[in-house]
C-alpha cells in the first residue's frame, strides 16, 4: 500500500443557482456488453446478464438485481443519496487547481502512473468525477463510486460502477490494480468499531479481486496525533448528532496494522510521504 501525508461548474449568476451538471455520453449496448464481460454479482460472485437494462446474477437462487440507470451500472439494492453529488463540479476543479494538485496529487499521480502495467484492468475505488493521473491508453479502467452524479460525470473510466468498496461487484483474481485516492476515510459507519470493520471489509475485498502480485495503491491522509485523537473520543458523539457524516482519518500506523491483517501475504505493504513544497 502506498501512503501518503497529504489528497466547477458554475451556475447562473444570482442567489441559489444550481450548477450545471456535465453528463458522459455512453452507449447502452457498449454498457451492457462491458457489464456482462467485466462485472460479476456482489452477493456470490457469479456473473452477471444485462436483459433490457436490467443487470441479474446468473446464479440461480442468489437473486440479485441490478440495472443500468443514465449509462452507470447501479450494483446495488437501492441507489441512495450521496454528499457528493452535488459537489462534484467543485471536486473536480478543486483538484486541477496548481496547489492542491501540486500538493495532493502529482507525486501521486507520477507513482500510478509508473505502476500500472499496460492492457491492465485497473479499479479506481472512489473514481469520483475525474481522474488526476494519466491512465495507460490500453487499461480498462473501472471507476467505483457511492456517488451516482460523479460517476455520471466522470467521462474518463471506461466502466463507472455504482458499488461499495465492501462488496465489489468483480469476480475473484480478476483485477490487475486498484488505485484508491483518498477514499477511505470515507469509510465511516455508525461508530468507531463500525468505522474498522468497513475498512477491513474494504482491504478484504481488495485482496479477494486482485491477481497474485498485482498492485494496490491507496492514498491516505494522516492526521496529527492530537486531532486523531479528539476525532476518536468524539466519532460515535459525532455520528450520532450528524448522521451523514462519514469521515474517519486514520493515523498510518493503525491503518497499516488493519491493512496488513485484512490483506495477508497477498500484498506488500508499502509507505510513501510527500511534503507540501515550500
């Protein structure tokens, strides 16, 4: 795992304009030709058949349905609301502007970018709306996200999928790499306890659909131990008086330790700091 210390659209002017929202154009018959070559069901792992933009595992007895809404495949039982969606314009300028890009994402970018071997099928867990590296022009790339508007915006995955990282609707041994940049501190549950078990669960479903020696790379945010530690004796106070919120930065030793155990000897665990330049 590599980690790092550091990862619009306007609307019309006046009070209250709603941004506009940018749309990649996909074909159906592409979407379902890739759904059914590239996905599998995230109950059993079967593979899935799209009839009339409906997306059913082929198992029978499972019973898991899914369909194709606005070009991205909804692999879930229900599509929910996300804080996301309607920020997805300021998340994608915001990580073009020259600071935050320079701070956040060229270094990580460079290291993506050497590590994706080419005609490789790459998972980019909480795609959002852009990608900030260069993807290899002969990958596949599969962009996973909680937030249907950003997924439906993000024109540079060759596959957006609607889907938890905690069950991911690919088959076994299937993935050459996933690239996760700054998503799991959005992993936050009902409580502290939750909050591990869905980073665990995570890690787990990582090493499930990655190839023997394929690369994880997942970018982090580490806070100061004092922040870390007002955000743990707070989190489940927190949770309970904002329902929605859903961020738990994790200090690198412990998210190490969790990623390790939750991953095996599957992947080599690995440290990468980066600094704000002067």
């Amino acid at each position: 795992m590599t980690e790092t210390s550091g990862r619009g659209d306007r609307g019309a002017e006046g009070v209250n304009a709603a941004p506009a929202q940018r749309v990649a154009a996909r074909d159906p018959a592409d979407v379902a030709r890739a759904v059914e070559d590239h996905l599998a069901c995230p109950r059993c792992h079967a593979s899935v058949v799209v009839r009339d933009s409906r997306i059913r595992c082929s198992k029978s007895g499972c019973g898991f349905e899914g369909s194709i809404t606005g070009g991205v495949p909804i692999m879930r039982t229900q599509l929910d609301r996300s804080f996301f969606d309607d920020k997805h314009a300021v998340m994608e300028h915001g990580s073009s502007e020259p600071g935050v890009r320079r701070c956040c994402y060229a270094e990580q970018a460079e290291v993506i970018e050497a590590l994706i071997p080419g005609k490789a099928v790459v998972v980019d867990v909480g795609c959002g709306p852009a990608l900030p590296y260069r993807r290899p022009g002969s990958s596949f790339l599969i962009g996973v996200d909680m937030s249907y508007d950003s997924l439906r915006a993000n024109a540079e995955v060759d596959l957006p999928v609607y889907a938890s990282a905690g069950d991911l609707p690919l088959a076994d041994g299937l993935v050459d790499a996933i690239v996760s940049l700054y998503a799991i501190h959005h992993f936050g549950g009902a409580d502290r306890r939750e909050n591990e078990a869905r980073v665990a669960r995570g890690f787990a479903e990582f090493r499930r659909v990655l190839k023997p020696g394929a690369s994880l790379l997942v970018f982090e945010l580490s806070p100061w131990w004092p922040v870390w530690q007002l955000q743990r004796t707070t989190w489940n106070l927190v949770r309970k008086l904002i329902p929605t919120m859903d961020i738990f930065f994790w200090r690198e030793g412990a998210l190490l330790e969790l990623a390790s155990r939750s991953l095996g000897s599957r992947a080599t665990v690995r440290r990468m700091r980066s600094h704000v330049p002067a």
